[in-house]
C-alpha cells in the first residue's frame, strides 16, 4: 500500500488533475491544445462524479489524467485509480490543502489494499500504478494511519482458524511489543482466579482458551485514554445456535478488537500525549458440554450477577469484567468498540456505526470528527426508561430484553451497568465488514471509526496538523 505512494516525481510522471464538476472541466479543456480539447470531446467525458479520463500524447504515450471528484476532502475518488490506470508514476497537480493532500494520500494508498494471504497467485506489485506524495501532505501522519487500517483488515479478514483468542492475543502482543508497551495475558482458569468470570464463562466451552488482552502505553502522567474491543474470535451463538447464515461472517466478531488496535497503533505510531490503555476479552462463543445454559446466572467482575436470557449476547458479557476494569482506573476518556447487535446495523445499515455517549460534549467531538474524516458515526441514546427491559426476576439483571425492540439501546444500556456514572464513556456498535467492494473499501473486514477516533484524539490531545 505505502509502496505504491512514491516520494518524488521523474521526467516520465504523469501528471493527475482533480475537476471538480462540468465548469471547472471546461475552463480547463478550454487552455489545451487541439488535439487534447478534440480527445475529451471525442470520448464523452463529461466529468461524471467519480470518472476518469486518460489523455494520450500524439505519439501514444499518457499526456495526463483527469478525475471528478465532488470533494478534494473525500478519499474514495481517488482510490479506483490504483486498479483502472496503467503502470506509472502519477503526480496532483491540483492545488490542496494539507488536509486535502493528506485525504488523496489516504485514498490513493487505501485503493491499494489487497487481503491475499490464502491466494496462491498474488498480482505483482510492480504492475500497479504508483502516485507521488502530494506535496502538502504529512507523510508521517498518513503513513501510520494506512498501516493501522491495514492491520485492522487483516485481522478481521483472517480466518478463524489462524484468528482465535490465542493468535489475537499474540497480534496484540506484537504490537504492544513495538512501541515499547508493557503487556500482560491471563489465560484461562487464571481467568477465575483474576476475578473476570463472566469472559471465562463465556469462552470456556471452546478448546482455545479464553484470555483477557491487557497492555499499556505511555506516561502515566498523561491523560488516560482507555480502550476496549470485543474480541470474539468466532461466534456460533452457543447452545442457542445460529441459523448458518448469521453464522457465516462471524469471524468479523472480534471486529471490535480489530478496531481498537487500528486506533492503538495510530495514537503509539504517532506518539500521542495519552497514556494509553487497551482491553480486549478474546474468547471463542462454542458449543461443549461445558458451555453456559440459557437461564444460566452469571457472576461478573463488578459483582452484579447476570441471568443468560440468550447465549448469542455474549459479547456484552465479556465486555462487562473488561469495561469494570477499564472504570477502576478512572480514565479520562473511555472507548468501547463491538460488533454488538443486529440491531444497530437495522437502524442504521452496516456502513454507519451507532454512537452512545454519556458526555455530550464527547460524543459532539467524535461526531464532528467523523465528519471531517469521511469517516461518519450517528448517535442513539440511551434512553434510561428502557433499562427495565433489563431486569431479571432471578439475577441482578438479564442480558437481553424480552421482546425485539431496541436491541442496541438495551445493549448499550447493559453496558452502562458497567461504567461509573462520571466516566465519560462512548460505546461504538459496529458491522467491521464492507458487503460489497467499493474503490478503496473491499468486501471484507473494515474497521469504521478509525480515522474518526485518531482525529478526534488528536485534537483533544495532540493539538498537531489533522490526518485527513
């Protein structure tokens, strides 16, 4: 991807102009020579959002590029490139804003994503199109945001198989590892004897033992920023089973492990002032005569007890120890990420996460934030009335509602049981999978709210130059 992104212009470079609608494209043929002017309007191009158009040189070599964009701020335009333009050296002429330079880096880069670990012929990377820096870009900035996405992908996208607790939690280690993080794993039984019973009763049907992810970065006089992903590495849904069609993605679970590493990598890579703290409860949701019962009664590590009205809303119960510890330590700022409920993804399809907040003001940064990055979250609420949707005759409180309606407030407000009233805390409710292939955005695993989050952090932290 970063390969693909070429640090200067050669005599042979192409140079790529970004039009933006009908009138700019006709001031522009207007001051090319005959045989450009005859070329666009020989082909049509009429500077459709999103289209490109190659312009050939009389003796048949590629004179220039033209590509509509709607936005000098949206990534995505740029990204079909990479996949449609011949081999070479491509530059922006256009004039951009650092923050305009740095979205058409991103894009550029992300157009070049490819998950090919299980393909036994792989495309060469020497017969892809390569783009200059744009010249008011932070390299720096965009760099470790591309890697961070890809490393979200990656992960998801690998299947279970090479991706249970075990292999999440030795990605998390690694990368704790190279920033110079201290991290620790309890695994297991240590898991009971650690006081967190609730991801220990969800992960011990599986043979891969559960195993809470724990690491922190930074100096522990900066601000705390906590993190916390759902790690489950795959979900059948326990003994209340899933149809095999809700089954067949369910590698995406630990989506939201995923995607708090994607924003762990950014902040470390870019040296935030934070000290940062990641949770990630790996577990594998299976079916064994060991697993957990319906009407089960769960302790967790708050002390409430959890009756288990459902065995496939076991992400809540493993975030519930995971997000009690998070609180103990009173962080200044506290994220949650999951690929929670269908519900969320019912509101509001599977490219546009669910935001619940218990600070206006945070949940107003993230939103902003989101904006900015063509990176958009909406907020649901949490609407208190629904927490009697809740409660249990037997246990402190259920983990689901009894009927089918507002199945990510109930979720979120599940959650909430597990956070201080003080803390300001924001869980995220999201798909982490692209459906369909879009330029810059294949099918397969995605982790949404990344480049919101890093740009939010940034400016409540970092005060430095914005990513995108």
């Amino acid at each position: 991807m970063l390969d693909q992104l070429s640090p200067r212009r050669t005599a042979s470079s192409v140079p790529l102009t970004l039009i933006q609608g009908k009138k700019p494209l006709a001031q522009w043929v207007a001051a090319q020579p005959q045989h450009v002017k005859k070329w666009v309007t020989s082909t049509g191009y009429n500077a459709a959002s999103g289209t490109s158009c190659v312009i050939p040189n009389r003796d048949g070599s590629i004179r220039g590029v033209l590509l509509s964009v709607d936005s000098l701020s949206e990534p995505w335009y740029i990204a079909r490139l990479p996949g449609v333009l011949p081999t070479g050296r491509y530059y922006i002429v256009t004039e951009l804003t650092p923050e305009q330079a740095n979205a058409q880096a991103l894009g550029w880069a992300l157009g070049c994503y490819r998950f090919d670990r299980y393909q036994s012929k792989k495309k060469k990377k020497s017969a892809q199109a390569e783009l200059v820096w744009p010249e008011t870009s932070d390299q720096l900035s965009v760099s470790a945001l591309v890697q961070a996405i890809a490393l979200g992908r990656d992960l998801v996208n690998t299947p279970a198989q090479d991706m249970g607790p075990e292999q999440l939690a030795e990605a998390a280690s690694k990368l704790a590892a190279d920033f110079g993080a201290k991290a620790r794993i309890i695994v297991g039984d240590e898991l009971l004897k650690q006081r967190y019973p609730a991801i220990h009763a969800v992960g011990r049907a599986c043979s891969r033992a559960p195993r809470l992810i724990d690491f922190v970065w930074g100096k522990p006089s900066d601000p705390k920023v906590t993190l916390v992903g759902k790690g489950v590495c795959f979900d059948t849904g326990g003994l209340n089973l899933k149809p095999a069609d809700n089954m067949k993605l369910m590698k995406k679970d630990m989506g939201g492990a995923a995607t708090v590493l994607s924003v762990a990598y950014a902040v470390m890579s870019l040296g935030f002032p934070v000290r940062l703290r990641v949770l990630i409860p790996a577990v594998e949701n299976s079916v064994s005569g060991d697993a957990m019962r319906p009407l089960d009664v769960l302790d967790t590590r708050k002390g409430l007890t959890v009756e288990v009205g459902h065995t496939d809303a076991e992400g809540r119960l493993v975030l519930s120890d995971a997000l009690f510890e998070a609180d103990s330590e009173h962080p200044d700022l506290l994220i949650d990420i999951a690929t929670l409920t269908g519900a969320a993804r019912v509101a509001l399809g599977t490219d546009l996460p669910a935001l619940f907040a218990s600070h206006d003001a945070s949940a107003q940064a993230l939103l902003d934030a989101g904006l900015r990055t063509q990176d958009a979250l909406w907020r649901l609420p949490l609407h208190r009335p629904y927490r009697r949707m809740l409660d249990s005759k037997v246990a402190d409180l259920s983990n689901v509602s009894p009927g089918a309606y507002g199945g990510a407030i109930t979720a979120a407000l599940f959650l909430q049981e597990f956070v201080s009233k003080d803390t300001d805390w924001m869980h995220i409710d999201t798909m982490a999978y692209n459906l369909e292939s879009r330029p810059g955005r294949p099918t397969g695993g995605e982790v949404f709210t990344v480049r919101a989050i890093v740009e939010m952090l940034r400016e409540r932290y970092a005060q430095v130059a914005p990513v995108t």
